[in-house]
C-alpha cells in the first residue's frame, strides 16, 4: 500500500510564498483557508494553493520542502509558473 505525501505552495494577493508538506492535501488546504492553524499563513492570508507534487515517500517529500525553501524566490516563481501561470488556486472547486 502506498501513501502519498505532497510538497505544496500556498500564496496570497501579494503572491507572499509559504511551502509546507502534508499526507491530506485537501485537509491542509482547508485549514489553510479557513485559518484554522496559528502561524505564517494565517498571519498572512495565505489561502491559495498554486502548486503541488505528489511523492509516494515522506523522506522524500520532506527533502523537496527543505530544497525548495532553499531557492531563491525567483526560482520558485519559475517553478509554479511552468504549470499554473496564471497563479489559479487549484483548490478552488474542492470546498464548494
């Protein structure tokens, strides 16, 4: 049996980034939205997911956060845009 853990990307209307993984991205996400946990999103309004991977080990998906917070912003930028360019939040039907 597999599990899944995703690498994700919440913004704002300031496009301010938060990275986080998590092993329910739908979960997280409405927790985020609903500023349900204390800390960095809420304080920011972070509520739109833009981007996410989808890794099949924890190891693995907590390495790809660490190396993606290590990034530069710009090349954050870049990773989000070559899959969602115009910054849609892909969360956006889940909750309706």
């Amino acid at each position: 049996m597999f599990n899944n853990y995703y690498v994700y990307i919440m913004t704002n209307r300031s496009k301010t980034l938060y990275i986080g993984v998590t092993n329910d991205l739908q979960r997280r996400v409405y927790e985020h939205k609903n500023k349900l946990l204390e800390g960095f999103t809420k304080k920011y309004n972070l509520t739109k997911l833009v981007y996410y991977e989808i890794r099949n080990d924890i190891s693995d998906a907590i390495t790809r956060e660490k190396q993606l917070k290590g990034w530069l912003r710009s090349k954050k930028i870049v990773l989000i845009e070559s899959v969602n360019k115009n910054w849609i939040d892909l969360s956006e039907e889940w909750f309706k």
